[in-house]
C-alpha cells in the first residue's frame, strides 16, 4: 500500500522531466494542493506541458512559470484569463475525443494529478465527483499521484482504485469548490420556461452547468418522468430527483438512473449525493455516439455566445478570447437532433447591448452547426428550426432577437440577396 506523503516531500521531477507532460482533473475534483505544488517546482524541472479542462485556480489566470505551458479543450474558468494573455493553447475537439486522444498520446501525460476519495476497508478508492476524462486517462499515463480529500464523496458507476497504482498520495480535508454563480434573473427565467415548455415528460435531458441551466432546471418542476444522461450535473438535478420529477423510469438504457461524469455542487449538495440514484461514468461512456444513439428521448439543452441567421452555434470565442469550448455540446446536440428528441440552444438575446443573434458569426468560428441544432431559444420565444428552409429560419431567428437589433437583422438579410 502507497504511504501517505507530506507534500513537500513530493519531488515533481521524479515523474516528469524536461519535454514531459502531465495531466489533472477537472472543477470540484480538481487537486489544487498538488497543482500548486507542481507550479512551484516546475522552472527548475524544465520545460514541461500541462493538459486541465475547467478551473478555479487563481494560480492558472495568467501569471505562469515560465516553464510550464498549458492545453485544454476550451478557455473555461480561470482558463480565459490565459487565453486573454495569449497563454493557452486549446485543443478543438469533441468531448468524446478526448479518451481516444489519451489513448494516442495525442495529449500530456507522463504524470496525471487526480483528487479521490478516502479509501475502503479494502484500499480502494473513488474518482467520486470528477470521473469523466480522468478515468479515460489514467490506463495510458506512466505515474498517477493522488490527494484523498476526506470530503471527496465515494461515488459509484465506475471501477474504484487500489492505493497501489499511485506512486504518492497527500491527504486532506478541505471543502470541494462550488459551482460560482449569480441567482436567475427574469430573463433567466423566461428563457427557462421557453425551454421547459419543448421538453415532453418521459425526455431524458442533457444541460451544461451555469445560472441559465438552473433556471431551466427549476422550470422542469411540473414535468414527471424525466431522466437525465449528461456530462456534468449540479444542485438542480438533485433537487429534480428528490422532488420525483427525475426517477429515469422512461430511459431507454440505464433506466432509474441519473448518468453523469462530474458533479458540480453546493456543499450541501455534495453531502447529498450518497442517497441519490446516480452513476459516475467515463468520458467514453457518457459522450459516446454509441451510447448517444440508444437515447431515442434525448434532448440537449445547450447554451452559446452566438448564433447566426442560418442556425450556426459559436461557443467557444469572445473578440478572439477563448471563453468557452466545443465540449461535449456537438456530441449531444447532434445524437439528439440525429436519433434522440430534439436540440436546444438556449441564450439571452442581448449581452452588453449588442445582440446574441447575428448575421455571421463575430468569432468565424463553427462549434455547432446548422443542421444540428432544432430550436433556439432567447427571452423572447423559441425558433424551432427543424424542418424549415434557410429563409424560414433567418426569419424565425430574427423573430427572437431583441426588438431593438431586428431591423438591422432584416437589412443584412436584403444586402446578402442585393
């Protein structure tokens, strides 16, 4: 069995050296003790590449050892603050590729840093609220050190760890971090019940985490049946499930069960899900086309920065900063507009003054495409795009965008057929 090691006594460079590369888990799972660690030693380690997905550490906004550079699927948390200083290199790509990706050494890791719970009566432990690319990446990476958070949760779904497969652990006792956010406002609010009223009861529901996803989540109170297969899940999904409206009973496949590879919680959240129905899997279940495909009732429920008149998503960019990815949103809004129910982009229709709903995308960048996307929603209705030809959707989308910008809308639409 692995002895628990004080972490000054970690000495990084023992497991990755000079041209190296190592990953970390993600949000609420992710070990900041040893990331940290790992910061503080890497300029005399040497030059040595770092792949994380979402983040809270101060330590990851911009100001980086030199040494060290940073790749991720997208600029999410304190991400953004390296894409704005030209500090991030992202990777574009489906969630779904991330485990095949792993798999070809297409991404770092020599050493992968994961935060687990504390162990059994048998030695094993639980990746507990941050299962999805970790699990994936842990059989194709040379040496794993781990923190056992005695708040990690143990969670079930997928095969615990023996003490053994890491080379070091710490120990600690600090509170996972909560999902950041504002209460919904009553644009939120409106959007929300836009949405609710597309989804029918027996859907099995994928949504993103945020205010608006909340808003959504509380708009589904009056809906019975639903079930739940999603990359990331947080208080609401919980707060479905113990008010009956979540019980997965309709589910093509796993049914009774919520389905999920990271959980993003109010501490009381966390402490609440020891009692709840649900299963932590991998990336290379949770975002699998050919899991995806068995879900006849699916519906995505995904938000966006942009969308333009013919129904292209941009998600990812903000004038040229990374402030989002394409994430798991192409892997479900396409099994659900292909072989599921129907998908949903949700957004406010204005941001700072200027509309959401433009005649191209600003950020020329593609993260969803037309076809598979099934309705937009802003504050001000729903345009369901399926079915309708390319003007019929101009027209639908403009008729949700802010009053104020729909007339420059219609001008574009003339000067593209003038």
């Amino acid at each position: 069995m692995t002895a628990t090691r004080r972490l000054s006594e970690i000495d990084f460079s023992e497991y990755v050296g000079p041209g190296g590369g190592l990953w970390w888990g993600q949000g609420g799972a992710e070990p900041e003790p040893l990331v940290n660690a790992f910061l503080d030693q890497v300029d005399r380690i040497g030059e040595v590449r770092a792949f994380c997905g979402l983040t809270w550490n101060e330590r990851l906004a911009g100001n980086l050892p030199d040494a060290v550079s940073v790749v991720s699927y997208g600029g999410l948390g304190r991400l953004r603050g390296l894409s704005r200083h030209g500090l991030l290199d992202v990777v574009p790509c489906h969630y779904s590729s991330i485990p095949r990706m792993f798999a070809r050494q297409q991404l770092p890791n020599d050493l992968g840093l994961l935060q687990v719970s504390p162990p059994d009566v048998d030695g094993t432990v639980s990746l507990g609220i941050g299962v999805d690319y970790v699990a994936d990446a842990i059989p194709h990476t040379g040496t794993l050190i781990a923190e056992i958070n005695h708040r990690m949760p143990q969670t079930l779904g997928t095969e615990r760890i023996p003490l053994s497969a890491f080379a070091a652990v710490i120990e600690s006792d600090r509170p996972l971090h909560e999902l950041p956010g504002r209460t919904p406002d009553d644009v939120d609010q409106r959007i929300a019940a836009h949405v609710a009223s597309l989804v029918e009861d027996g859907d099995t529901i994928q949504i993103g985490v945020g205010t608006l996803p909340d808003a959504v989540l509380q708009a589904l109170s009056g809906h019975s049946d639903l079930g739940v297969h999603s990359g990331m899940i947080t208080d609401g999904v919980l707060t479905l499930i113990e008010k009956g409206v979540v019980t997965g009973a309709r589910k093509e496949i796993d049914p009774g069960l919520v389905v999920t590879g990271a959980a993003l919680h109010t501490t009381a959240g966390y402490d609440r899900l020891g009692a709840m129905p649900i299963e932590f899997r991998p990336a290379s279940y949770t975002h699998a086309p050919v899991v995806l495909s068995r879900l006849e009732s699916l519906v995505s429920i995904n938000s966006a920065i942009e969308v333009d008149l013919l129904g292209q998503v941009g998600a990812e960019l903000a004038r040229g900063v990374h402030i989002g990815a394409v994430g798991g949103q192409v892997d479900f809004s396409r099994a659900a507009a292909l072989t599921g129910a129907r998908s949903i982009i949700a957004l406010r229709s204005e941001v700072r003054g200027e509309s959401t709903i433009v005649p191209s995308l600003h950020s020329g960048v593609v993260t969803t495409s037309r076809v598979d996307v099934d309705a937009v929603v802003t504050e001000h209705g729903a345009a369901v795009l399926a079915g309708c030809t390319v003007a019929e959707r101009a027209r639908r989308l403009i008729a949700v965008a802010a009053p104020e910008h729909r007339e420059r809308l219609e001008r574009s639409l003339g000067e593209e057929t003038s």
